[in-house]
C-alpha cells in the first residue's frame, strides 16, 4: 500500500510539473504574441505558392519580421490554431509589430501593392515613364503595347495605338503584373469613364466614339480649369459646326513632335503653325486623326455635354483662365490686351537682359 501511495504521490507531483511547464510555456507564448519586434526600415519577404506554415515562419524570421522562429511556430501551432491558410505573396513590414500582427497579414493575404497615377492630359510616353517609376515594368515594353495596332484591336479601341484611352486614375497592383494587365486596366477605367459620359451626351451632339475622346484630349490640353471645360467645348463644336479650323495650339504641338522623331517642346515656331500634318489644326480641317493625350472624366463630359454659348474664339489670361469671343473684333482685342500687351509689359519690367529685375 505504502509502495502505491508513493506512486500516486509522485505521478501527481509530475502531472503538476507538466501542468505547471505548460502554464509557464503558455504565458510565454502570449508574451512573445504581443511583444513588438523590427526596427523602421522597410522588410520585403516573398512566400512562395504552396509553402507550409513552418516554411512562413522560417521565412518571417529570416525575413527579420519574427523574432523567434521556435517560439513562433510554437505560438501558431499550440496557442492560436489558426485553421485559414497563410496565403502566398510578396509582404511588406515595417515598424516594430507584434507576431499576431505579422501572422494576421499574412492570413488575410495583405500583400504589398505598387501604386501609380496618372494626371490628365499625358501622352503614352509620359504614362509609361510613370509606370516604370512605380517599379512595374519597363516603359519601353509598355510603350511597345500601347503601340500595337493588333492589342489596341484586342481591346476594342478604335485607333491604331493607345493613345487616349490610358486613363487618368490611380492604380494599384501587386509585385510584377504583366504589361499586359496594367494597359488593359488603364483602357477598362477609360470605358467605365467614356460610358458615363456617354449618358449626360448633350441632344444634337453626333460625335462618335473617336471624335470624341479626340475633342476630349483638345479640352483636356486646352484649360486646367474644370469650370471652363464645357465652354471650351462649346467653341469647338461651333466652330465645327462653321467648317471652321479649330486652330488649337496642342495639336500642333503634338504634330511637331511627332515630325520630329519625338522630342517635345512648348515652343511653337510660325513654321510649326504652318508645317502640313495632319495633327496640325491650323492648316487642317476638322478633327485631327487621333487623341493628343488621355481626358479625364471631365473633358470627356465636356465634349458630349458642351455649354450653350455662341463663342468662336478664346484667348489665355495667362494665368489658367480664358476670355471667351463671339467675334474676331472681341478676338482681335482680347489678343492685343492678353497677349501683345501683356508680354510688352512683363518684357518692360524685366528690364535690360541679364539683370532679372521682375
């Protein structure tokens, strides 16, 4: 008897050790949850499609965003039990986190994202400079794409290249989409955009498709001032309306860049305003034969929608606004105040060249 009361008595002793080692090993497991760990610097850790949870967490330690890859896999397999699936990708740490948190991200897929956007009123040079900057891709693959005749016909897009249909938006995406996805999602925005637009068309507006984001792209270049876009529009379509050349001067800035293998400039030359091209407004009729650059939302409004006006002609202030003419005597005016005169007097208060005075 003596000899099973010893036995008793020490099996109980052990059982309050284990219980004891596992309450211990327990609130140190909880410790180690909700202790913050990792300096400020930026720690990009890939996980491969099909990776078990033991091979996450090896990869968060050695990643530097866990601590202690025992006492974590300890944590995920004994104390959280987690039944979801830690999900693959590329995840971004930074600041000091808790495990729970690290171990949360990677549950929910919270992957790291590439962000970009595009301003109104770029060219596809300029878009894929954008891109490429964001870390997705080379501009000159993109460029290749938004190129193509055969991917602008895959896409439903009416021209022989891309150009006004790469929307104006921001973007996001994960580490290393094809160039593919990123121009398609450009051109998708730009339906979604162009069908609202499509539903304030203005009655009496025949514009097709083309025409109009051509009109947009002109709008869109024209003013950066949202409330002055539908007048701007307005002009255009009456001078359309007259056979009247638009004589705007982004397309000819477009058409010399074009004539000139690229290179951009703002300067344009009385040979420029003369140079036969068929993106030169001044010495065409009509629409040029193509987007100038990507409207937004609202120069695609505006060339549907244009306001009511019987303007003909407008002329910059210089400082973003427009006066806005019926006739070329109210033209010719506004030209001498805004332009002749305006730019004699700032060449006056300039004084003798070299001495910036202003």
């Amino acid at each position: 008897m003596k000899g099973l009361k010893l036995l008793a008595g020490l099996a109980l002793l052990a059982a309050a050790g284990v219980a004891g080692a596992l309450l211990y090993l327990r609130a140190d497991l909880l410790a180690f949850r909700d202790t913050p760990f990792g300096g400020p610097e930026e720690k990009l850790i890939d996980v491969p499609p099909g990776s078990s949870a033991r091979v996450v967490v090896r990869l968060l330690t050695k990643g530097g965003a866990l601590s202690d890859e025992r006492r974590a896999w300890r944590y995920l397999r004994w104390v959280k039990r987690d039944r979801r699936q830690l999900r693959a990708g590329e995840y971004s740490f930074q600041g000091p986190l808790t495990p729970e948190q690290v171990l949360d991200r990677v549950y929910r897929g919270d992957v790291k994202t590439y962000r970009f956007t595009v301003p109104e009123g770029l060219r596809m040079e300029e878009i894929a400079a954008i891109v490429e900057d964001a870390g997705l891709g080379k501009a000159r693959d993109l460029l290749a794409l938004m190129r193509d005749p055969a991917f602008a016909r895959e896409l439903g897009v009416p021209f022989r290249n891309l150009e006004g249909y790469l929307f104006p938006d921001t973007y996001s995406f994960t580490r290393s989409p094809r160039p593919r996805a990123i121009v398609a999602a450009m051109v998708e925005r730009f339906r979604q955009a162009y069908r609202q637009a499509e539903a304030g068309r203005a009655p009496g507006v025949t514009l097709s498709e083309k025409e109009a984001v051509t009109l947009a792209s002109i709008i869109e270049k024209e003013t950066g001032r949202p409330e002055e876009r539908p007048h701007i529009s307005c002009v255009f379509h009456n001078r359309l309306r007259r056979h009247m050349r638009l004589q705007t001067d982004p397309t000819v800035m477009y058409a010399t860049m074009l004539r000139h293998g690229g290179r951009w400039s703002r300067n344009i030359t009385r040979a420029d305003l003369l140079a036969a091209h068929p993106y030169n407004t001044y010495t065409r009729d009509g629409l040029p034969p193509g987007p100038i650059a990507s409207p937004g939302e609202a120069a695609l409004a505006a060339a549907l929608h244009p306001s009511d006006c019987r303007d003909l002609y407008f002329v910059s202030r210089n400082d973003g606004t427009h006066v806005f003419c019926p006739d070329l005597a109210c033209h010719n005016a506004a030209v001498r105040k805004w332009q002749i005169e305006y730019f004699r007097r700032r060449t006056a208060r300039s004084g003798p060249a070299g001495d910036g005075a202003e």
